[in-house]
C-alpha cells in the first residue's frame, strides 16, 4: 500500500512540475520583447521636394512590449526624424516605459542631390525584433515663371474687371512633375474691393481657342492676401500640355470697385519624376463666365448642356475628370436651417458615367472663419456651399477606375434635386452653380486630347 501511495505522489509530483514548466514557457513566449509601428504606410513616399528645402514631416507611432532596453531609430541619409517636430535628427533614443505606452514621432525628406532617393527607418531594441520601414523621395529642381506683374483689375472709366496677355513658360514639361500657380493679391492705393467676388486664372487652348480654367478663387472682403506668403496655391499639373512655350493668360476678377485688386500670379514647375511623361486636357463642361454664368439651379437648364460623350486616345494609361463648382444666389425656399441657395445650401452633386452613379461632389462647409485670410470685412466667417471668402475653390479630382484607353464613355453632371420657388419678393431669385469640368489623359507615349461630343 505504501509503495502505491509512493508512485502516486511521484506520477503527481512530475505531472505538477510538467505543468509548471509548460505555464513558465508559455508565459514567457508571450513576453517575448517586440516592436510594432503604426502609420508606415502612410509615410513611404514623400514625392518631389526641391533640392535644399525640407518637406513636410509626416508621422509614425512606435509600440514597445517587454522591452529590455532602450529603442534606438535611425534614418538614413536625406531623412531626419523628431519627437516634437521641431528639432529632427537622423538618430533617436526612446527608453522602453516611454515605447510602452506608445509613442508618436515625426520624419521628413531634405534631399541633397537630384534625383530618387530610397531610404530608410530602422527600430533596433536588445532581443527585440529589429523593423526597416522602406522610404523613398524624389530630390528636383524647381523653376519659377511670373506672369500679371500688379495687374490692376477694377471696375470703372478706363479700368477693367479682364486682362490677357502672352507670357513664354518651360519649353520642355515631360519631366515636370507637378506645377503650382500661385494667385498674389495686393491693394491699389485707395484700399480693397470691399467684397467678395468670383475670380478666375484661365488659358487659351490653341487647339480650339477656347479658355480652360487653371483655378477659380474668391477675394477676401476688404482685405489683400499677404497673410500667405506666395498668395493662393492651386495644383495646375492638369495643364501641363497647355503649359509650355508661348500660351496666352486671362484673368478675370467680377469686381464693382474702382479699387479693385492688384494681381500677380507665379507658376513653379518642379523638375522631378513625374507619374507620366505626357498628358493632355479636354473640355467637358465649362460653364464659369462669371458667378452668374453658371447652370440654374431648381429651374430649366435645359440650355445648358450637362451631357456628354467622352472618347479616350488608345494609349491612355490614367484617366481622370477635374471640376471646379462654386454656387452662387440666395434663392428660396430656404433650407431648414435657413440657408438659401446656391450660395448657402450645402448640397451632393453626382457625375454619372454611363448611367451610373460614379462620382460625388459634397458641396460642404469649408471652415471659412479658419482660412489663411483672417479679418476680413463683412460676413467671411459664415460657412458658404463648398467655398470660402479669401481662399481658391478646391479642385475636385476623381479618376477612372481603369485607364479607359479607346473606349468611349457617357458622362453626365447630375445636381441634387431642389426646386426654386422664383418668390416675386426676393431680389435674388435665381441660383447658380458655376462649374467646369475636363477630362485628363496621362500615358508614357505621347498623346492626343481626348474628344467630347453631344
């Protein structure tokens, strides 16, 4: 009895230690040091940046668990990392509690040389896996081109609200990769335009001597732009076929002041590796003369034709649509809220393409009391449809789901249902929504512009 008593306390025994043995190991795999970042993939490419200027950080999250020792996280050359965004080295040290509860850091891309540059990040802690974040950026050259020098634009006996002249750009844009206009204002003597009106940059397309719009913006009440150091930025990359050699610039301000607005405009073409060597533009709707010239909403626009057939060149590898919609009018009845239209009503447009709901274009507040253009006269802080007093009217891009090369494909401007009621006792009773929109080809051959029928 006693010897069976013995062999099960020993079968105990070793079932007891196993269990033991087998917990610790288990505890202690699951308690293994590691390191996992967060937002990585968001960083990787940093684009085009002019050789000897700095991009803008952007930011990863680091997560330490069980770690034994500090991380250490190196750049490599032509990147730079920061803990508070502000001081950036290539080298930083986190102590393990600080990597515990998470830890949110910054890197940025100064290229030295022209050209890609691939780089890295690399998180290194003891016994902890080591982790290479993969980088890379584009170091270019950026050439400047200015045109409209203190143009006045005003309203009044020998002032106009237009100006066009020719201006020489880049002979060569096959290896641009991104151009910026910049839109300058500054006040003549007597002051500022005392509100805010529609304005726009445009180019003559030689093809078919029509006026496609570079950028559409809204001046500030009263005031200038010289809270922004180069003015308006508007990415005209779109354009870039129409952008070289001789081209003829208008520019348009639907001012009623004899003050009016000085205008220069800047263009950056920034030498780099562009997504596609060649591209070329069409027209597919253009209705933006001036603020009053756009499609009437919630009445018969059926003069104005917002349906079209869009045929795409065989060697098209990207295709896209760029528009430009800003509403204007305060016609009724108003919004619950109050808020007529097209000015004020916040409203979701669609562009159907062949039939079927594809795109949409929320016309939604923009933050106008934020904007880069502060104390401004007037009521600039209420929010409008989709724009703001002072700032540009944001492009609206939207790209096909494939390339769409040599096929042909319906489009059309669809505008969320409203009906004006045209009351006899409003003295704005129309609305309107001001719009272009163009078609955009990209390819690695040389391209022909799209075509646009009825």
């Amino acid at each position: 009895m006693k010897r069976k008593i013995s062999y099960a306390l020993t079968v105990f025994s070793v079932l007891l230690i196993t269990s033991i043995t087998s917990c610790k190991k288990d505890h202690t795999e699951t308690e293994l040091p590691s390191i996992t970042v967060a937002n990585s993939n968001q960083v990787q490419d940093f684009g085009t940046i002019v050789v000897g200027q700095i991009s803008a950080s952007k930011s990863m999250q680091i997560n330490g668990a069980h770690l034994t020792g500090d991380v250490t996280i190196t750049a490599s050359e032509n990147y730079s990392l920061s803990l508070d965004n502000t001081t950036f080295t290539s080298i930083l040290n986190l102590n393990a509690a600080t990597a515990a509860t998470g830890k949110i850091f910054y890197v940025r891309f100064s290229p030295t040389v022209l050209g890609v540059k691939p780089g890295t990040v690399k998180f290194e802690s003891t016994d902890a896996n080591t982790i290479t974040v993969a980088l890379t950026g584009t170091g270019g050259i950026q050439q400047t081109y200015s045109t409209f020098a203190s143009e006045q634009l005003a309203f009044g006996t020998g002032l106009s609200q237009s100006a066009s002249h020719d201006y020489t750009l880049a002979s060569d844009v096959s290896l641009v990769n991104k151009i910026n206009m910049y839109v300058k204002l500054r006040c003549p003597g007597g002051g500022c335009g005392a509100w805010d009106v529609y304005a726009h940059i445009q180019i003559k397309d030689p093809a078919s001597g029509e006026w496609y719009e570079l950028g559409r913006y809204i001046t500030p009440y009263g005031v200038d732009n010289h809270t922004m150091a180069r003015g308006f930025e508007i990415d005209v990359t779109d354009f870039k076929s129409l952008l070289q050699g001789t081209v003829t610039l208008r520019a348009f301000t639907e001012v009623w002041t004899t003050q009016g607005w000085l205008l220069s405009v800047d263009f950056d073409y920034l030498q780099g590796t562009p997504d596609y060597p060649y591209y070329a533009i069409a027209k597919v709707i253009q209705f933006n003369d001036n603020s009053l010239g756009g499609v009437p909403y919630g009445e018969d626009a059926s003069a104005f034709d917002v349906n079209k057939t869009v045929t795409i060149p065989t060697n098209s590898e990207a295709t896209s649509l760029r528009t430009v919609i800003s509403g204007w009018g305060e016609a009724t009845p108003n919004d619950p809220d109050g808020r007529p239209c097209a000015e004020w009503c916040f409203r979701t447009h669609h562009i159907n393409i062949n039939g079927a709901n594809t795109f949409s274009h929320v016309m939604s507040p923009l933050g106008c009391a934020s904007n880069a253009v502060p104390a401004q006269a007037g009521n600039w802080q209420p929010n409008r449809a989709g724009w703001c007093p002072g700032m540009a009217v944001p492009v609206r891009e939207d790209q096909m789901a494939t390339n769409m090369a040599g096929q042909s494909f319906t489009f059309e401007y669809v505008f969320q249902p409203w009906v004006n009621d045209l009351s006899a006792g409003n003295a704005n009773p129309h609305a309107y929504n001001a719009i272009s929109t163009y078609v955009v080809v990209k390819s690695s051959t040389p391209i022909v512009k799209p075509t646009v029928t009825n």
